[in-house]
C-alpha cells in the first residue's frame, strides 16, 4: 500500500486510479475537490512515482538517484508553482518560466513533472499563457493542476486536462481518521464546518475551532433577544467568514433534522452537527418552521459561493445575521 493511502485512507480509490496505468498518464490532470481532501499531498506522492527510476507498483523504490534527489526536495525535473504571497494570484511571469523550464531536457529522470496549486489562483494572462503548453506539451512532461474551484479555470484550460475528483468520506471515516490523530471533543461539528474534509477539520480543531464555535452558537442565541448584528458579522469575519458561515450551515442542519423529526436526541452524536448543543437546537426546531429554516440554508449557500467573489464578507454575514433574526426572534 502507498505511503499516501495509508496516512489518507479515503484517498485509496483515487491513488488506484491514477496509478493503474503510469505509462499512459496524461500530459494534464486536474485535481477537483473542496479543500482539506488531500489533493496537494496526492500530487507531490504521484510526482514521486512518477520521477522514480525503479518503481514498485503503486510505490517509488526510494534508493534510486531521483529519490533521493526528491527526498531532498531539491529534485531538477520537478517544479511546483504556487501564488509568491500568501493571496496573491499567481502571474504570468511565473507562468514564463515555467513555460521556459518546460522546454530543457529532464536532468535525471525520464520526464519532468510539474504542480501547479491552485491552479484557480492564475491571472488570466497566466492562465492563457499555460494553455499554450497544454494544446501542444512537451513530450514526457506531466503537468497537474490543483483547484478547490475548478469552475474558475478557463473552460480551454478544464477542457485539456483529464480531470480527478476528489470526494469527501463520510462522516463514520472521517471520524475514525480524526479520532486516530488524536481529535476527541468537537469533532462533529469540525467536521460539518469543514464539509467533511477530514484535513480541514483537523486544521479547525488544531486552530481551538470549538472555543470559536461556542462563541457562533452564543452570538445566535443572543441575537434573537438583544444582539447587534453588525458588531456580530465583525467578529465572524475576524475569526474567518467561511468557517462561520459553513458552522452556521451545519447548525441550521441540525434545527431543520430536529424540526422534521428526521433525527433525535437519543440518536447517535454522529447524526449531529454540534450533538452538545441539542438543547438549544429542539427549542429552536420548536419556533421556527422548516420551511423558513430551509430558505435561510438556500442562502447561506449563497453566501458562502459568494465568498470566492470580491463581495464585501463583513456586509454578507452581516444580511444572513439579519435574516436569522427575523426568522428567530
């Protein structure tokens, strides 16, 4: 078994896949999938095999010249291209010299691979400068495009790559894996946060998430009664609009399952989002009729598609904190 599938198990059938058949990779693949799946780690591991001299199956042999050089993480025929600072796009002159670097006959292995993450982050002078490589790639060469939006991506850019989707587990696995690194409390709840992405669900805990979500479910709580959603949206947007909005979600889940009886108290804690929080989410289900609870999901879902937008996010938690009053006071 692959060193990657053993420490992401739910990546198993991707890693199968896209290993079955190594000679006949193609010159473009496209990773697809929310972020915390794992895609940039399974890139750098099928780099790995790729670059190898020797390989054994599925696994690189870890004693020839390229393994070596790629464990020393200075390996010549491998590039991985990502934005220079932290929210910045990447450029077309980075784009340049990938395209000149392309052009050099690999050093030590048979071809040269490159990674490109995320590949959504590219200007579009970027993104048309790489198109060029894809109609016409050099011979050998493996190009793999990382995108948690891959609906950002030019269609000429989609259309020239043989796309790998990435699907989340479901919950029973994720929580096995978040369990077996050590996660105990606010593991549900991580993981409806993080939209079952067990990676980002570990990086939500890892960041004291649970101390952050006591503070969302307060702060909704006490908006029906006396809260000020303005000041409410600016400490959401402090602590990272996606991660509230997407706990939000989970939470209105949990009110919309209580409100048609489709889960219950003495069910499994994994039936829930937040399963310490079922007090508050029957009286809730008690008040607000589903169907309101459903329409102020239809536009959380909104919202949190239109984060990837320039919208301003502090007015956007802002409208769905004003909604939720309305339906809840």
């Amino acid at each position: 078994m692959a060193a990657i599938t053993q420490s992401l198990p739910w990546l198993d059938d991707t890693w199968a896949k896209l290993t079955r058949q190594l000679e006949r990779t193609p010159h473009a693949l496209l990773f697809a999938g929310q972020p915390g799946l794992g895609k940039n780690r399974l890139a750098i591991e099928f780099a790995h095999l790729l670059l190898c001299m020797d390989p054994t199956g599925d696994t690189p042999c870890g004693r020839c010249k390229s393994c070596q050089l790629f464990a020393a993480t200075n390996h010549p025929d491998m590039k991985v291209v990502t934005p220079l600072e932290e929210g910045k796009a990447i450029g077309i002159d980075q784009i340049r010299e990938l395209n000149r670097y392309l052009t050099l006959t690999p050093h030590t292995s048979a071809r040269k691979v490159i990674v490109i993450s995320p590949a959504d982050e590219m200007t579009t002078a970027a993104a048309n400068s790489l198109l060029k490589q894809l109609e016409e790639p050099p011979a050998g060469n493996v190009l793999m495009l990382i995108s948690h939006q891959p609906h950002r991506l030019p269609p000429t850019i989609r259309s020239r790559c043989a796309r790998i989707d990435f699907r989340a587990p479901d919950v029973a696995e994720a929580t096995q894996w978040l369990e077996s690194q050590g996660a105990k409390e606010g593991v549900a709840a991580a993981l409806a946060a993080a939209g079952n992405a067990p990676l980002a669900a570990l990086a939500l805990l890892e960041q004291d998430f649970i101390a952050d979500r006591n503070s969302y479910l307060t702060d909704l709580l006490s908006l029906t009664r006396d809260g000020n959603p303005v000041r409410c949206a600016e400490r959401w947007q402090k602590s990272g609009s996606e991660t509230a909005l997407a706990w939000m979600q989970g939470f209105l889940l949990d009110v919309l399952k209580a409100s048609l009886g489709a889960a219950t108290a003495e069910g499994k804690s994994s039936d829930w989002s937040n399963p310490d929080a079922l007090e508050q989410i029957n009286i809730i289900a008690r008040q607000v009729p589903a169907r309101q609870t459903a329409e102020l999901l239809e536009a959380l879902n909104e919202s949190r598609r239109l984060l990837t937008t320039q919208v301003d996010e502090r007015l956007l938690i802002e409208d769905i904190l004003i909604r939720w009053n309305r339906v809840a006071a």
